[in-house]
C-alpha cells in the first residue's frame, strides 16, 4: 500500500478497540501490533456521529462502532472486517464504501 495514494497507514476509529479488545495481553497481541501501524482516529466529531447515526438509522441494523466505521470510511474507503452483512448493510446507504471479508 502506499502513502502517496492514502491507502497507508489505515484510520482506526477508538471505539474499534473498545469493541475488539478483550483486555487479555496474549489474545490481542496480533491487534495490539497491527495498532502500532494505524492512524487511531481519538476523538469522534458531531458530523461523523450524526453521519453514522444516520447510516444505521437508514439500515436498520449493526451496532453504532459499526456505524462510525462505515462513516469514518467516507468518502471512498475499504473496510476490512469479519463482520460482513452488517457493515455492508451500513455501506449501503454511505457514500462510496467498499467492505471486504477478513
């Protein structure tokens, strides 16, 4: 991936850890390095917020990280994740968001 192209480094929303972390060292070592690379996004604006609450209002489901993620996506972002329908359900109604399968 390339820096030129913005691509790298990926954009972590913080909420993403607080979902994704179990708080045990060795289960989420493999996260904690991938983290080391990442831009994490700290503070959640009020446009972002209400970005996503409108993409889960429009959808009908996925939780509200989800949510943020697909907003932090936009415009023309991939997202990776392991949680396919719900997040595409999201990318649905965002504008240019491409979810791809862990």
């Amino acid at each position: 991936m390339d820096r030129r192209e913005g691509l790298w480094p990926p954009v972590v929303p913080s909420v993403v850890i607080v979902e994704f972390l179990s708080g045990r060292p060795n289960r989420g070592a493999r996260t904690n390095r991938f983290l080391k690379v990442c831009d994490v996004e700290v503070a959640l604006s009020e446009i972002r917020a209400r970005r996503a609450a409108l993409l889960r209002s429009k959808t009908g489901r996925g939780s509200a990280v989800d949510a943020v993620v697909v907003a932090t996506a936009e415009p023309g972002g991939t997202v990776l994740t392991g949680d396919f329908a719900d997040l595409n359900a999201l990318a649905a109604h965002a504008e240019d968001v491409l979810i791809e399968r862990l």
